[in-house]
C-alpha cells in the first residue's frame, strides 16, 4: 500500500541497559487505545532522555491490525534489518545484542509473519523477552490478555479503559480481576461529554488518575497514511503531551513525588 513517511528527528546512539523498569499497559477489550497510549509514553520517556523498549505481548492473531504495520516499520526499517524477535525466542535464540532502534526507540512488535502463523509465547518466553530487551524503560503493550504471572512481573501497570457501555460490560470479568489490584494506574481513554460520569465512575469504583479526550477520528487515518508515531502527527501530539507527560513524571520516573 502506497503510503508517506518522513523522518523526523536523528537517532541518537543508545547504551545497553543494565536495570529495567518494566511498565505494563493493558487494554480492557479492544479498540480502548492501550497501544496508542503505550507508545505515547514510550515517546515521552525518550523526550525525557531516557532509554526506551517498546514491547507487544500478544498472541498471533491471522487478520488482527498490526501496530508494525500501522507506524509503517517496513519504511522506517528499509535500509536496516528488522530482526522478527517472536521468531527467534521460539527458536531459543538470544536477543541481547539486538537492537530494532527507530525514532529513539528499541521496538519489539509482532511482525506479519509471526502474526499469521498464530504465534503464542509461554509465560517463560514473554518473560525473556521481557528482561532481555535493550532499554532502561521497558514499555509493555499487553494487550486485552489477562495473566497474573506477567502483570505482576510490571514495576508500573497501567489500565486503559473505553467508558462506551457495551465495551465495559463485554470486558467485565477482566475488569473484576484487575480490580483486585490496588496498584493499577486507571486512564479513562475518549473521555468526552456524552459520558454519564456519575454512572461511569459508579461501575468502576475505582479512582481514574488521568483521561485523554476523545479525538478526531480523521487524525488516526492522517497518522496511519503517514505512518507516524502519536507525537509525530502534531495535532495529537498538542492534545496529549501534557497528559502523557503528567502520567510518566508521576507514575514512571517520578519527577512530582
């Protein structure tokens, strides 16, 4: 498919990790923006000087969108070799000494190829991954998957709710686990006036730290046509930076206590 990308910034030589801190972003159902969110962090934590992973733990779904193809990695890797990093933990092989590093960012997505052949990782193998992947921060994208042993391997778990009452109620037996969790950071995602807020936060009970407005859907195709990261498409960027980067200094590296 024909698409733009223009690069926008240099990338920067980045030093190996020696500890990590591992930050958890689960989606409850769908469709909520927890990839969306997951990479907005990453993008923050980069703006702060950090070094940043970005990881996605999800099964191999044959038709599912693939955040690969939605920044454009296939531009942004077309004079460099994307190492397929599913392929080579099932294969036993290491990854220390690999670096898929754009735009700041060490990116550890699922590839078409690994998505079509319906790859899962064991617990054992998304652990690996996940202490293995070169950078101080490590952004973990878990998707809607629900399991215990991983959430509570995160220093820092985030949970990215879509207020729209179908979603809720579809997501409910995920929702009654995570509440069990006194630590789970909740972000209410398209937060917008047509929300019954006394009804909404009556159905979660639970304190939402932070909300990202709800957008224009035309901004989302711009981003994708362009193949950009969230704070590359400046409209975006200019409604989320100040929410995003409230999240990280609080919650991440604790700039504000």
């Amino acid at each position: 498919m024909q698409r733009n990308f223009t690069r926008e910034n240099r990338e920067l030589a980045v030093l190996a990790a020696l500890e990590r801190k591992k930050i958890g972003v689960v989606s409850m159902g769908d469709g909520s923006g927890g990839t969306f969110i997951s990479m907005a962090l990453a993008q923050q934590l980069v703006k702060e000087g950090e070094s940043v992973a970005f990881l996605e733990l999800k099964k191999g779904i044959p038709g599912r969108a693939l955040s690969y193809d939605s920044i454009g990695v296939d531009k942004r890797f077309s004079m460099k070799k994307y190492e397929n990093l599913f392929f080579r933990i099932k294969n036993k092989k290491g990854i220390k000494a690999l670096r898929n590093q754009d735009s700041g960012i060490n990116w550890g997505l699922m590839t078409p190829e690994e998505n079509q052949s319906e790859i899962a990782l064991s617990l054992a193998e998304k652990l690996h991954l996940v202490h293995n992947m070169n950078g101080d921060f490590v952004l973990c994208d878990l998707g809607t998957d629900y399991d215990e042993n991983l959430l509570r391997e995160m220093d820092v778990l985030f949970c990215v709710v879509d207020p729209m009452p179908s979603k809720l109620m579809a997501n409910k037996e995920m929702f009654l686990a995570l509440n069990g969790y006194k630590e789970v950071i909740w972000i209410e995602n398209k937060s917008n006036p047509g929300i019954m807020k006394r009804s909404f936060l009556r159905y979660m009970r639970r304190k939402i730290r932070h909300r990202i407005p709800l957008m224009a859907g035309e901004l989302f195709y711009r981003k994708e046509y362009n193949c950009r990261l969230p704070y590359e498409q400046r409209e975006i960027e200019k409604i989320i930076q100040p929410i995003i980067k409230d999240m990280v200094d609080h919650h991440i590296i604790h700039k504000n206590g």
